[in-house]
C-alpha cells in the first residue's frame, strides 16, 4: 500500500507541471499569432494607402503622355488618305507632283517617329513606348519602300521591280498595323484610350492588295509624262559692268528734184516743153545706237559694247526646265583664254533657277580683235562662251559677242 501512495504522490504533482506549461504555450502562440495578424493588418493598409497616395499621380502621368501623342496619331491618319490619293491619281499626275508626294510620306512619317521620341512626358513603360514607336517606325519604312519602287517604275518603265518593292510596303505596313494594336492591349488598366484616334492604316484593305499593287506599277510604268526628262538651260549671261550707251554720228545725202516749165508764145512753132533741174543738198543728223542696260546681254553676233574697264565679271541665271532633280552642276565662263568656274550646285529641283555670280576675267583689248561692225570704231571685239557642265558632260553652252572702248 504504501508503495502504491508513494506512486500516486509523486505522479500527481507532476502532471499538473506539465498540464501548465502546455496553457503557457498555448496562450504564447496565441499571442504570437494575433501580433502577426495586425502587423500584416497594419503593413497592408500602409501599403494600400502608399499605393493609393501614388495613383493619381500615375494616372496624371499617364493621361500627359496620352494626350501627347494623341495628335501624332491623328496625323498618321491622314497620311492613309494621302497615299490612298496618290494611288488613284499618281500615273496621271507630273513627275515632279508624284515624287514630292511620295516624299512628304516619308518626312512626315519620320517627323511623327521624331515627336514622339521628343516627349517631355514620361511614357506608361518601356514596352509601351516600344510599341508604339515600332508601329510609327515600320509605316516610316513602308513609306520608303513605296518611294523607291515609284522612282523605279518612273525612271526605267519597268514594273517588275517596282511590284516588288511595293509588295515590301505592303508587309511593313500590315506589321506596323500589329504594333498598334499590341501597342494599346500593353496600355495601363484604367488608361482613357479615347483621347486616342481610331488608326486603321490598311484602309482601304484593297489598296495593299498584291493586284492592286502590280496595276499601281504597271501603270506608273506605262506613263510616259513619268519618264526622266533632263533639260538644263543657261536662261540669262549678264556682264557686270553693265553695257554702255554708245553715241555714233551718221551723214545722210538727200537730193532735192524740181521741175521748170518754160512756155513759148502763141503761134511760135515749138510747144512747150519741160525742163528738169536738179538740185542737191547734204544735211548732217546725229543719231544715238543704244544698246539696253538690261542684265541679260543678248544673243548674236552684234555685240554688247562696255566702256574702258580692266575686268569683267560674268552672271549666269541656270533653270531647270527638265522633270527630275540636277545635281553636281558646274557652270564655265571662257574669255581669251582665260577661264573661271562656279562651285557645283548642289540640287537644282525642276522648274526652279540658280543666279550665279563667277569669278572676275581680265580686259586686255590689245589680244582681241579689231570690231567689224562700221560703228563700233576705235573698239576691240570678243566674244565670252558660258558652258553647263554635269560630270563631265557638257549639257548645254552659249556664246555672247562683246566689245570694249579702248582707253
């Protein structure tokens, strides 16, 4: 028996030690877990009110840069009507008409690439900005696929080559279509996408139609009003100083007739008859030649007459009468052997004309020729020969006779 107490007196105390700690630890991880719970609590409205401090900031910046390029985009649209305009209209139009319009689509779709890299607004990501500049990008590029397949069915006639770079423009443009619409899938939620213009840049679809595009060059091809017409002309040569008005005295003879009728009286047996008596007079009359003082000195073989002078200066107007561009146009003054020449122009659009001031020629009238001209004494004659040079071809020339007093 007292085995059997002593037993039950040292089990009892010690299961009431354990039964304690057990509560003690219970209530340590109940307190713990509480803790955790407001401090999550806690961390997540802090947050919640950070992220709710910053949105409208976000969206504020969002809806700058929107409402940045929303123009940009409106004129990307307009360009699709002017391309939908040129296809129409293009084989019937000038070649100096067709090729500026096909240039405008390519400065005016890189202008638009250039605006939007130049925004002072912070785009809504990277990948947004991506987008949207690779759209603008490739319409930029199919623009100059169109550009150099028009100059190729213009220049050669042939439209093999021209389809093909056609069908290019055709790709790029369906790929910067997809980029677009990437573009505005990638835009933050809650983005006002309205302020944005509807693009649709394959409209019409049939415009970019691989049928429609080889009608498009063969078209072009077959229009002969397209085909490179190269016409440089030398339209004026003035001489600095100007000519002079020249004085000349002529004498002119002029013979007075007069008639005398001598009458014989009644019954003679003669008649009457006339008589002539011819009288002359000479009479001097000062006449002036004047030769105009106009900046054109004029063509052929009378000449320009300038007063004593040690140099001359040629000017030549040069005009673009042909259809396509000229460059590397160098213009040659020839004077007793003595030659002066202008820098080369650098691009002469048609229609259009360059005023070109040469070098200085030296005036030695001791190397020229006596003047044939009866009025033009006391003077030395020559002539100046303008020449238009392109590489080094010779494409067109002129020559002016001139005449200097003798100091």
């Amino acid at each position: 028996m007292a085995g059997g107490n002593y037993g039950h007196y040292v089990l009892g105390p010690v299961s009431s030690v354990a039964s304690g700690a057990r509560r003690r630890a219970r209530r340590r991880r109940r307190i713990a877990l509480v803790s955790t719970i407001l401090i999550v609590f806690i961390g997540a409205e802090l947050i919640h009110q950070i992220v709710n401090a910053g949105h409208p900031a976000a969206h504020r910046n969002v809806a700058s840069w929107l409402a940045y390029v929303a123009p940009t985009l409106t004129d990307a649209n307009t360009l699709s009507a002017t391309l939908d305009s040129l296809e129409s209209k293009g084989p019937s139009m000038n070649r100096v008409q067709l090729t500026l319009i096909a240039n405008s689509l390519v400065s005016a779709s890189q202008a638009q690439v250039d605006n939007v890299q130049s925004s002072s607004f912070a785009p809504p990501s990277s990948r947004v900005e991506h987008l949207l500049l690779d759209a603008l990008e490739s319409r930029t590029y199919a623009f100059g696929e169109l550009q150099t397949g028009i100059n190729a069915a213009i220049s050669t006639g042939l439209s093999t080559e021209a389809e093909r770079l056609f069908t290019r423009a055709a790709t790029q443009m369906r790929s910067a279509q997809s980029s677009y619409v990437q573009f505005l899938n990638a835009l933050p939620k809650g983005s006002d996408r309205s302020v944005l213009p509807k693009v649709r840049w394959m409209i019409p679809t049939s415009l970019w139609s691989t049928p429609r595009l080889a009608n498009f060059a063969t078209q072009l091809g077959a229009a002969g009003q397209l085909r490179a017409h190269h016409q440089l002309t030398i339209a004026a040569i003035s001489i600095t100083p100007l000519p002079e008005i020249i004085p000349t005295t002529t004498t002119s003879t002029s013979t007075t007739t007069s008639t005398t009728t001598t009458t014989i009286a009644a019954g003679s047996p003669t008649t009457t008859v006339p008589r002539t008596t011819k009288r002359s007079s000479s009479q001097s009359t000062t006449t002036t030649t004047t030769i105009p003082q106009i900046s054109q000195i004029p063509e052929g073989s009378t000449p320009s007459v300038f007063a004593p002078t040690t140099q001359v200066q040629p000017i030549v107007v040069v005009k673009n009468e042909g259809n396509v561009v000229e460059s590397n146009v160098v213009v040659y003054a020839r004077m007793n052997g003595q030659t002066v020449r202008s820098a080369p122009i650098g691009a002469l659009l048609p229609g259009r004309s360059v005023y070109l001031k040469l070098g200085s020629l030296v005036v030695v009238t001791k190397t020229m020729s006596p003047c044939s001209q009866s009025t033009l004494r006391h003077d030395r004659c020559t002539s100046i020969t303008v020449r238009l040079g392109v590489g080094s071809h010779t494409v067109a020339s002129r020559s002016v006779a001139l005449a200097f007093f003798v100091s």
